[in-house]
C-alpha cells in the first residue's frame, strides 16, 4: 500500500503539470475566447486513459503500483472534470447558452470516441 500511494502521488505530480503546460500551450495558440485547453486535456486524457488501461492490461505487464499511479495519479490530475464543470458554469452564466452547450457536447463526444480510439489502438497493436 505505501509504494502504491507514492507511486499515485508521484505521477499526480507529473499528470498536473502536463496539464499545465499544455494549458499554457493551447492558450497561447489559440487564446481564451473558448476552453480549448481543457478540452483538448479531456480529449487526450480519455485517449491516453483508453490507451493506457487495456494496453498495461493485455499487452504490457507492469507492476499493479506502477498501474495505478500512472492511471490514478497520473491521468487523475492531467484531465479537468472540474474545471470543465466551472468553464461550463461560466460560458451559461455569460449568456454564451450555445458556445456552453457546444462545449458540452464537444467534450462528452471527443472524449468517448478518444477513448475508444485508444483501447482498439491497444488491443489491435500488431496484430
């Protein structure tokens, strides 16, 4: 137990700034008129979770501490439900009702479907 949660705690300090530096990115590239840092977190945080997940299950042994650092810890800190919840609240409280549900919207749907692109790429690696 003491190796998994320092393991966790490790990698949720790899996951946030990862996530920080690809906020400072997207930002910089594409500015703040719409959340498309924490979209493209959420997006790539679900590929990477479905990638991830069933590549250390069928594919690549590593150690179940190891596992649940890099998917707990590590991906736990990267995505941004939370924030993605306020940017929600603030695009409908601005009177922004379409660009919110947009979000929404985009956020669920990308998400899923990068999920599910990352467990068939790691099912299907070299077969």
């Amino acid at each position: 137990m003491p190796l998994t949660l320092l393991s966790v705690a490790l990698f949720a300090v790899l996951g946030a700034w990862a996530r920080y530096g690809q906020t400072l990115l997207v930002q910089t590239l594409f500015g703040r008129s719409f959340p498309w840092a924490t979209l493209s977190i959420n997006v790539f945080g679900s590929f990477l979770m479905g990638f991830l997940f069933f590549l250390t299950l069928d594919r690549v042994s590593i150690s179940p501490e190891l596992r649940t650092g890099l998917l707990t810890g590590g991906l736990g800190a990267y995505t941004t439900f939370s924030t993605f919840s306020l940017e929600s609240l603030s695009l409908f409280e601005s009177g922004e009702t379409m660009r919110g549900l947009l979000y929404i919207g985009a956020s669920v749907i990308l998400s899923l479907i990068a999920a599910l692109l990352g467990a068939f790429l790691s099912r299907n690696l070299g077969a």
